[in-house]
C-alpha cells in the first residue's frame, strides 16, 4: 500500500468564524493526529503532518469551502478518513466532503474562482441592492494593499456575477472570478465594502465562502457518513434562519 | 455570540478569538449544576489558556458533577473599552453568563504585576471592589503564587487561599454547597472558611498554615485539557512531573511555596503523557516542574516518551534545566527533543555569588553544558542573571560579561551556531526566603548596574535583554507589602494603571501618582527589613520555620564576609569583599 493524498473540505460557522486561519490550521492539524489516520509527516526541523491548505477566509466569514490536501503513508477508504476527521472537529468545524486526489486534480493553489453568499435582514433589501450596484459597477474603486502601502484599485470585471436570492433570507451571491494581478480577493473586496457601510455593518447578518471551484469537491462522501453539500445547506440555511452568526 | 455585544463590534477589536470560548475538550454544560464557580485569570487570554494552575483548579472542578465550572480572562483594552461603552458585565466565555451571577469567583494570582487587572476584573463584572462592600453576588477568592504574602490584596478578596489548590478548591465547593443546603449567611461561610487548612479570610482573622497537596505524586493532571482557541504563550501540553524543589536557592520563593519535593512515576507520567497527547491531538510534551533536572529518572522518562510515541510528529520540550550532568545525559537524547530554545538560569556571574544565593552550579559545569549542545537541535541559547543580588560587589557584575566571553569562547572552540541572549533582571527580595529581609537596589542602582554590565558586554555578540527597573522596585513593594500598599494598588488602578507587565502598557505615571495620594514611600517596602521585628506576612505558616530562613540568611552572610567559595578550584579572595549594597 503506498501513499494516498486526501482532499478534505470543511465548513466554519458560529465561533469557528473568529479564529484566524493559522489557528484553525492548528486546530485542524490536531484533528489528523486525534484522528489516528498514518498521515505523512514533513522533513526539516519542525515535522508536522503533511498537509496544504487552501486560501483563506477573512476572519469572522464563515465558510463551506476550507479546503486541506493531507498525505497519508498507506492507503485507507476516503470515507473511513472522513469518519475520522469529523469525530475530531472542534466547535463550528464541519466535515463537508473528502475525496482521494487524483492526477490531474487541481492544486489548493491554483487561481480560483470563488462564490461567497451575503445575507441580509428582512429589511435591508435596499441595502442588498446597493451591494449589488457596488459589486458589478465596473467603475467601483477601492483602497487596497499592505498598510502604508494602499493604492487605489477599480474593480473591473473582478465580480463575473451577483445574483439576489430572495430567501427567507435575503441574500446576494457574488462571484469573484481568479484573482487577476493586483486585483485584490473576493473576501479583501467585501471587506472594503463593509468598511464603508459603518453603523448598517448589522442589515448584513452572515457572510460565507460557499465554493472555491478549483477546489471543489469532485465526489462527496456517502450521505450514511457526512453531510452532503444539500445538507450542509439546509443545516445552514437553519442556523441562519435565527438571526445568529454575522 | 456575545448578548449586547453584535458580532460585527467583536470583529473590530483584537484576538476576538479569546472571548468566544468553545475551545476542543471544553466540558459540556451541566443540566442542573448546584454550584457555579468561576475561574478568572488576570492576564491575556493566551496566557491564561497556558496557566496550569487554571487547568487543574478547572479540570478538578469539571469532574464534580454538581458543579458548573467555567473560565474568564482580562478582556485587552480594546474590548473593555467595548464592554464598557456599551455597558455589558464582565462574562464567562463558555456561557456568556455575567460573572456577578457565579457563585463563587476563584482569581489567579499568578505573578505580582496581575494585581491592578484583578481589581479590573472585579470591576468590571460589577461588583464593589473592596470585600467589606460586597453582601451579595459571588465570594471572590484568590490564590496563586503571589498570595504568598497576601496581605496586600487582602481587602479586595473574601478569601485568599495559600498554597496548593487541588484539595482546596473541592473544600471551598463542599462549603458552598453546604452553605446553599443549609442557608448560611456570607458572614457564616467566611467564619466557617476561615477554618479551613490553607485560607486567609481577612475578615476573620486566624492563623493560616500553607495548604499541601500530599497525594500530588499519586494523583493525575487534567486528561483532556483545553486548546486555547489561538496560539498560547507555551505551544506544548504540559505533563507536570514533580512539584516542589529540593535546591534551596536563597533568593526563590517559588522554592519554597512549592515544598516538599513530590515526584510522580515514570510509569505513571508515561500513562498520563498517552492520554493527553490523544485528547488534545497535541504534538509537543512539556515536562514541566521548577527543575527537571531533579527529577530523579529524568533519563528514563526521556528514552520512554521518545519510545513510545503516539505521534510520528511527536517532541518533548524540557524547560527549567539545571546547568549540571543530568542535563548533559538529557542532551544525548536529542532526537526527542523539540527543536526550540534551551533556557538556563546562572543568576550570577561569579562563583562567589553564586554560593551565597546557594545556586549549586559551577563555571565549569556551564561551560560543559553549552559545549554539550553541540549536535543537538537547541538553535538558541538564553541566560537568566539578576542584577543587585544581596552582597553583590562590582567583581561579581563584571563577571557576568566574563562569563558569558567564556561561553562564547567555548561556541567559537566547538564550532557552535547558537544564538545567545542574556537577559538581566533586577533582584526582588521575596517573602518566605533567607533573603526576605534584604535591601532591595533602587531603580538608579540597578540602572546604574545594568549600563556598567552592557558595557562589559559591548564586545560580546549577544542579545541583550533587561526588565525595566522601575518595574522592579514596584514588585519588590507589591511582594513586601502590608495593607497600605494595598491603597497604593487601589489609587494606581484608579489612575488607569492595567495590564502592568506588558512593556507597552506599563504606566510609571500612574503608579508615581498612586505613591502619592496614597503617601506611601515606596522604599518602606524596599529597604533592609529587622530579623527582629515580624514581618507582615509571618502571620502565616509557611511550613518552613523562620529559624530556618534566618540560619540560612546568616550562612550567606558568612559567606560574603569571608569571600570564599565552597566549590573546590576556585580561588578565595584574599580581600574581605565591600558588597555594594549592604544587605
């Protein structure tokens, strides 16, 4: 039996979505140990297990799309590792789905387009049109880059779409597509635009990373083990419903 | 997440990781829990989650099904300027309940320059300050190795609990139930607490005994303990192998608080060490203790953890290492050994002084111990000295430069990559040790010794680190204190004085002002003190017999008239040596 590489995706909800994402590796690489799968470790001075991780989340997003390749030393069935894993998650974290990565599979760092879902309060529709305006405006700038080092970017063709859903909840998927140079990320861009609403920051009510299309999972677990992508929805369409998380 | 806190207000302030709780291994809240107990510690967050003293109290706790026990930490400026803005009471962080509402509130007195964020604590779950103003809401107890002497904190605190908290924490929990039973007033529990083997109620005044832990050795640390949300201050588990220290140093109260020396079985630790590491997922081990060079099979534990890993990824830290052979035998068993920094306290540079403080290690054996890290994985090398020591003359600072020439002499000699830092720190007399009497240097004199070490060092390629003198002086009253320093603590907190032992936050002017509205010199506290009168703290028995510090203060003193050394080789003066300060 040689070496195996796993894709495992997980979501981040409630408290989860206030840990950073060099924490949440942490606590996900604790999860591989708990979980007594023969993962690989790395050479050097700091073994660790072997892993990569997708792009990450801005603190307080939550997601459905973190994504970790791990190696394992032999073969086990994806879902019995996917088993093991979600018996570990800590509080907030999620098992969505885990695949064996095969040739041809794009890397975790491959250019990607990603969809993020904005939720609002019953009453913001308005609020929810004006995000739309600002999303596709081709004319839309913002400051971005290091502090000290800002600049001004428009956004041009950076959101390919931004589609209303009218729930319960109100929502507004924006797809940003691969990041182009200097064009900044999808999670920096709605950063900015919260940044100028001030005190109607609340008429939002959640913010999610719901896919990352290199990094979408090609076979889900069985539904008897894992919740699959439908169930992962309408859990969180539930969790939603109460006004809860951002 | 947080009532009258909006998720979007948490997302502005820092690290709002640290107040959301849900941490991996977080007990399940209890159903219909007869006792609420809550644990604060009053530091960060990510150094509360690194506290054993937190772990333990929290774990032996959680396993009283009757009780619900839950934690809270000091919220950083930013979010207590939050909390207050809008009004909202300090809170546990796992069910987000006021901490006014707990029944009982344990303080961590982890080090002195806590004590303004306790009483920010206290205040800021909204309750009166001082102990005599509070009839109702939770009996707020303290505990900790600066409760040594706790007659500076005294009238913040219902009761102030001196030595091991394993047992203490169920009796007080057992009293408190009792008292719920039986509807006992306030009054009633304090009087019936202050019964109790361990703790002082200031309010009923009676002689206190320093609680022991007897069964330590026998007994298991917490199993499943808790990951911090984000990284704590010490990324490792630690596995806590014997407590208390059988080395005697004169200047350590630590030493002494912890006595006796009980060492738990290799057997045992081994067990405890699979345990944890399957609970938390945890790669690192820290063999934890205030030497472990002493750990009588320190070799043995070593090659077992190393052979029985649960984690390819596995490795052991080892803190708190003497300078001696059981260190040199540890590191040939490098390959279990985590890739950090080795950390090694001389205290002094020259062996004169290193007798009279009773540090029990020669030049030679330093230098044989940094010519051993050759091969091994320690990148970094730093070294504790403390500056102002009891009969320390201007030959013993110089040779703390000298010393550490002679260390990097032998890196040079063995081809060592190493960084080395030393870091200075002023001397704080302490209570409960042979040193308890002495003078401390003043701010001026250590700053007067610290520029006359770092020019002797000027050569030398290591990184200089040093504690800020003031802070010194301001440990050495917090340490030393009687009731008045308490006011001294009670202004400077109301001048805005919080989160003392962070450089950036330390505010010297605040505490200047607390000196003098409360007029309060603080060189009462810093000077000689008589060896006949009794001192504030000797109301309570340490267990070690005042004639005991005495007879070891006086040997000390023998020493530095003479000038000689007790370790063979090393050349007597021939001079009576004139100390700098007089002790």
């Amino acid at each position: 039996m040689g070496d195996m590489k796993v894709r495992l995706t997980f979501s981040r909800h409630e408290s989860a979505r206030f840990i950073s994402h060099l924490d949440a590796m942490n606590h996900l690489l604790r999860a591989v140990r708990r979980s007594g799968l023969p993962y690989q470790v790395t050479q050097g001075c700091h073994p660790r297990p072997k892993t990569s991780f997708g792009p990450p989340v801005a603190l307080g997003f939550a997601s459905r799309c973190e994504v970790m390749d791990l190696t394992l030393r032999e073969s086990v069935p994806v879902e019995e590792a996917a088993n093991l894993v979600r018996q570990q998650l800590p509080i907030g974290f999620g098992l969505v789905s885990a695949v064996a990565v095969e040739p041809g599979m794009p890397p975790l760092t491959a250019e990607a387009e990603t969809e993020f879902r904005l939720e609002f309060a019953p009453d913001a529709a308005e609020l929810r049109e004006t995000a739309r305006r600002f999303f596709l405006d081709p004319e839309t700038r913002i400051r971005a880059g290091k502090p000290g080092q800002e600049r001004e970017v428009i956004l041009a063709g950076a959101v390919s779409e931004a589609r209303l859903v009218d729930g319960p909840p109100l929502a507004l998927h924006l797809i940003f597509a691969a990041p182009a140079k200097g064009i900044p990320s999808g999670a920096k861009i709605i950063q900015a635009f919260l940044a100028g609403l001030g005190d109607r920051r609340p008429q939002i009510t959640l913010i999610e990373r719901v896919r990352i299309s290199a990094a979408v999972a090609v076979r889900q677990v069985s539904p008897n083990h894992s919740q699959t992508q439908q169930e992962v929805t309408s859990e969180f369409a539930k969790n939603s419903g109460d006004g809860g998380p951002v | 997440m947080i009532p009258g806190i909006s998720d979007w207000e948490l997302l502005d302030i820092e690290k709002p990781a640290r107040y959301v709780g849900g941490e991996w291994n977080q007990p399940q809240a209890k159903a219909n829990p007869q006792l609420t107990v809550c644990l604060a510690f009053p530091d960060l967050y990510e150094l509360g989650m690194s506290n054993l003293g937190l772990r333990i109290l929290y774990d032996r706790l959680a396993r009283d099904e009757r009780i619900q026990v839950e934690r809270t930490f000091s919220p950083w400026i930013d979010f207590e300027r939050l909390l207050r803005r809008k009004g909202v009471p300090l809170f546990a962080v796992e069910s987000k309940r006021p901490v006014r509402d707990f029944d009982l509130l344990g303080i961590t007195l982890p080090y002195e320059m806590t004590f303004t964020n306790v009483l920010n604590l206290i205040d800021l779950a909204g309750l009166p300050l001082l102990a005599k103003d509070r009839c109702s809401g939770p009996l707020v107890i303290g505990g900790g190795p600066s409760a040594s002497n706790p007659v500076p904190v005294a009238e913040f605190f219902d009761a102030i609990l001196v030595g091991d908290g394993e047992d203490a924490i169920l009796d007080i929990a057992d009293l408190l139930l009792q008292a719920k039973t039986r509807g006992w007033r306030r009054e009633e529990v304090l009087e019936r607490l202050a019964a109790i083997e361990g703790y002082f109620v200031p309010r009923f005044p009676a002689p206190v005994k320093r609680r022991v832990y007897k069964e330590f050795g026998q007994s298991a640390p917490p199993l499943k303990p808790l990951i911090s949300n984000i990284e704590s201050v010490h990324d490792r588990m630690p596995l806590e192998i014997f407590r208390g220290c059988i080395q005697g140093c004169r200047f350590c109260n630590a030493g002494f608080f912890y006595r006796p020396k009980r060492e738990r079985s290799v057997n045992d630790l081994c067990g405890w060490a699979q345990q944890i590491l399957q609970s938390t997922g945890e790669e690192t081990l820290g063999l934890i203790s205030l030497s472990t060079s002493d750990y009588s099979c320190l070799g043995e534990l070593v090659d077992r953890l190393g052979r029985e890993k649960r984690y390819p990824d596995q490795t052991l830290a080892v803190p708190s290492l003497r300078m001696n052979d059981q260190t040199l035998t540890l590191l040939e068993r490098i390959d279990e050994m985590k890739k950090s920094g080795l950390t090694f306290a001389p205290e002094a540079g020259s062996q004169r002084l290193r007798d009279i403080i009773h540090k029990k290690i020669t030049e030679d054996e330093i230098l044989h111990v940094i010519a051993a890290t050759k091969g091994s994985n320690y990148q970094s090398i730093k070294l504790y000295f403390m500056m102002g020591l009891p009969f320390e003359t201007e030959a013993d600072l110089d040779a703390i430069p000298e010393l550490v020439f002679r260390i990097e002499d032998v890196c040079r000699r063995e081809r060592l990559r190493k960084d080395l830092t030393i870091s200075l720190s002023g001397f704080v007399p302490k209570p409960f040790t042979p040193f308890q009497w002495c003078r401390q240097a003043t701010p001026q004199e250590l700053f007067e010794r610290r520029q006359r070490v770092c020019q002797g060092l000027r050569k030398s390629r290591a990184r200089i680190s040093w504690r800020d003198e003031f802070l010194c002086l301001l440990e050495g009253v917090l340490s030393r204190g009687d009731a008045q320093v308490g006011k001294v603590l009670f202004e400077a907190w109301k001048a805005g004085a919080t989160f003392d032992g962070w450089c950036d936050r330390f505010r010297e002017d605040a505490w200047k002002q607390a000196f003098e509205r409360a007029a309060v010199d603080p060189t009462t506290y810093t000077r000689e003190m008589s060896v006949d009168q009794p001192l504030p703290w000797e109301f309570i028995d340490f267990r070690t017999p005042r004639a005991y510090y005495l007879d070891e203060y006086r040997r000390a003193t023998d020493l530095a008239r003479v000038g000689s050394s007790s370790v063979p080789g090393v050349v007597e003066s021939a001079e009576p040596v004139k100390p700098l300060v007089e002790a």
